[in-house]
C-alpha cells in the first residue's frame, strides 16, 4: 500500500508534463531501420548537481557530511553509499537505460559494450538528485542530451534528442536513495525513447 501511494503522487506530478521533457531536435534514426543491434553508452561526467550547479565532488562532500553527521550512520554507512554510488555510475545506469530501451521489443537490439555500426550516447548535464520522505518522494530530474553516432566516427551525430529536467521514472527502487531514483530515471528515458524511435522509423 506504501508503494502504491507513493507510485501515485509521483504519477501525478510528472504525467502532466508530456513529451516536452525529451524532445528531438535534429536528424532521425532512420539509419536503425535495418540494424541488428545498436551499441549504447551512459556518459557521467563533469555533471552538475541541484539548482545550484554545483559539482559532483562538491555534492558528494555534502552528501558525506550529511551520512556522517548522522549518530545512526557514521563512516560504515559512508563506505557503503559511497560504494553503491560509483558501482551505479559503471553498471547500473546503462544497465537501466538498456532495460527501458528493450522492453517493449521481441528482439534485444541495444546492447553495451557491442562493435555495431552504430552508438547512442546519453549524456548526462545535469541532476536533481530528488528526495524521500516515508510516504512521499521527489523523483529525481535529469537534463542532457541523446546522440546517435557512428561509432568510428562519433564527430558523425545523426540525430540528437534533448532531455529538459526529465522527471518521469521506472522502478520501485525510485523510493529510497538518489542512486536508486537515478536508474530508475534511465530506464524511463530508455521506454519512451525506444517508443520515440518507433514511431520516427513508421
């Protein structure tokens, strides 16, 4: 029933949005019409953070400060959130991404780590890393941009999709910490993108 709850606010506030929060703004993914698999990547990096747009090593220092000022916490639970916190950025996020961009297919044509023709960048800019507080959540929001490239020549972009403060989210992992909420981003920004391309390729 908790979940349930809080599945429903979060529905209501990022529904009424639409597509505005991802849009594509140049080229087409015409070229995907014939391929067998597309090569995907998550870049995180020089990101900035809250509507501050401070570092990721200035949010981190925060974060730290909050986990250790904790008399319940202290520098185990530091250990493990930090932990947690860069297996997400190496796995998880393009793990999730990869999930969302596959699962409305027969076929799983995007793939990590694949010699395809061609390859989708997700950048990530900037994030609001969101919050929880037992029955309600603030998800997070995430702006960048999508690309796709040939993967010898990634100077060659195709088509470019932009993210605006994207908060929709896939997971129920989405209530606990901001990695968590991150993935469950990634993997919304995969299902309705991978919808995106269909439609273009019709």
């Amino acid at each position: 029933m908790r979940k349930l709850l809080l599945l429903v606010f979060m529905v209501m506030m990022t529904t009424v949005f639409g597509q505005e929060k991802m849009k594509l703004v140049s080229g087409d993914f015409e070229v995907l019409r014939e391929q067998a698999d597309v090569n995907v990547e998550v870049k995180f990096e020089d990101v900035l953070f809250m509507k501050e747009n401070i570092t990721e090593a200035q949010y981190l220092e925060n974060r730290k400060k909050q986990v250790m000022d904790n008399p319940k916490r202290g520098e185990s639970a530091w250990n493990e959130w930090i932990g947690e916190w860069e297996k997400y950025k190496k796995e998880n996020y393009v793990e999730r991404l990869l999930k969302g961009l596959n699962a409305s297919g027969k076929k799983e044509i995007f793939k990590k780590d694949s010699s395809a023709k061609y390859t989708l960048i997700l950048n990530t800019k900037w994030v609001f890393p969101g919050w929880h507080a037992g029955l309600i959540a603030m998800p997070t929001e995430m702006s960048g941009n999508i690309q796709l490239v040939e993967t010898n020549n990634p100077s060659v972009v195709l088509a470019t999709v932009e993210l605006n403060k994207y908060d929709r989210f896939s997971g129920m992992d989405v209530t606990v910490m901001e990695y968590g909420r991150l993935a469950a981003a990634y993997e919304s920004i995969g299902k309705v993108l991978s919808r995106q391309i269909k439609r273009n390729l019709k």
